[in-house]
C-alpha cells in the first residue's frame, strides 16, 4: 500500500521527504525511477557496463549523502545526472591518467574518442538550462521536469495533474516557450 503512494509522489515530494524524514522507501522510489536512465547515461560514457555499474551505484551512494544540500528539490534528477556527469568524468581523467599502451602490439584506435571540452560545455550548458528553470512557475517547473526529465508520458502527466491531454500539451509549451525567452534574454544580455 505505501508502495503505491509513493509511485503517485513527483520526484520533488520523495526528494523532501527523505530531506525531512530520511524515509529510505522515498529514496528506494526514486532509485527505481532513475536507476535504468542512469546507467545507461554513465554507459555512454565510459562504455564499460561494469564500470557504468560501479558509476551508477555510486551516484545514488553520493546522492543519498549529499541530498541536504539540494536546495531545489525539483530538480533532483538533473541534480543527480549531474552527479553522475561529474562521477564519469573523474573516471574518464583517471583512467587517461592511468592508461598504458603495449610497446610491442599493435595500437588500436577507439571508434569514439571522450571529448572532454564538449563534456564540460554540455555540463554548462545543463547549469543554464538548470537556473532557468528554477525561475519558472512552481506548476511550470514541476510539469516540465517531469516531462523532460523523469521521461513521463503525455499519457502519465493527464493522469498524474488531472487535466485533459491538450491541457498538458498547452503547460509545456508555455514553459518551454518561457524557459527559451529567459534564455535569449540572458543571451542579449551577456
């Protein structure tokens, strides 16, 4: 039974919810939520499904440590994608660190090389986008989050909000549009 009151729970709720009460089934939630993006997210990285493993585990590990510190709840997955972003790239500077080639075999190129500046300019880029976001609209920022974010459906937003599907159709493109006009501002602006 509470097991189905947290699946009805937005992200934002589990994330204070642990914050307030340390509630492990809300944090258990949120770990079921995200765990498959995640790793497949670190996969794409380090393109090792061990160490993408090791990766993932240990953002959730960091996450439940550091979950105080989050100041806007909303955000808890691009908090912790970013977590993990930042876990990745340690692991990618570590591991060229640590890299040694056989004198006497034959080099093999990578099909895909990690480009650490396009890294680190997405990783800017998400802290833009981040901030913007966090100026909309409590509503605003909850739907596109989920949305854009957890990867909900049209279909499970209806459910979830309790409004028509061209009414979510209607807030997302509201947010979105209100997101790119504080974006361009901030452009002009700089």
């Amino acid at each position: 039974m509470r097991n189905e009151i947290l699946k009805k729970l937005t992200d934002e709720q589990l994330a204070i919810r642990f914050q307030a009460e340390g509630d492990g089934m809300a944090f258990g939630e949120l770990y079921q939520r995200h765990y498959s993006k995640l790793y497949h997210y670190c996969f794409t990285i380090v393109h090792d499904t061990d160490e993408a493993a090791d990766l993932t585990q240990d953002t959730f590990a960091r996450a439940a440590e550091k979950i105080q510190d989050l100041k806007a709840p909303a955000l808890f997955a691009s908090w912790l994608f970013r977590i993990a972003h930042n876990r990745c790239i340690d692991k990618a500077k570590d591991r060229q660190r640590h890299q040694t080639v056989a004198v006497d075999g034959p080099y093999q190129l990578a099909d895909e090389v990690f480009d650490i500046e396009e890294a680190l300019a997405r990783e800017a880029a998400i802290e833009q986008i981040t901030t913007l976001i966090q100026q909309l609209s409590p509503e605003s920022r909850t739907i596109l989050l989920a949305k854009y974010f957890e990867g909900r459906s049209i279909h499970e937003l209806t459910q979830l909000w309790g409004i028509s599907e061209s009414a979510v159709k209607m807030r997302l493109a509201r947010a979105r549009n209100r997101v790119f006009s504080l974006y361009k501002r901030q452009r002009v602006a700089s």
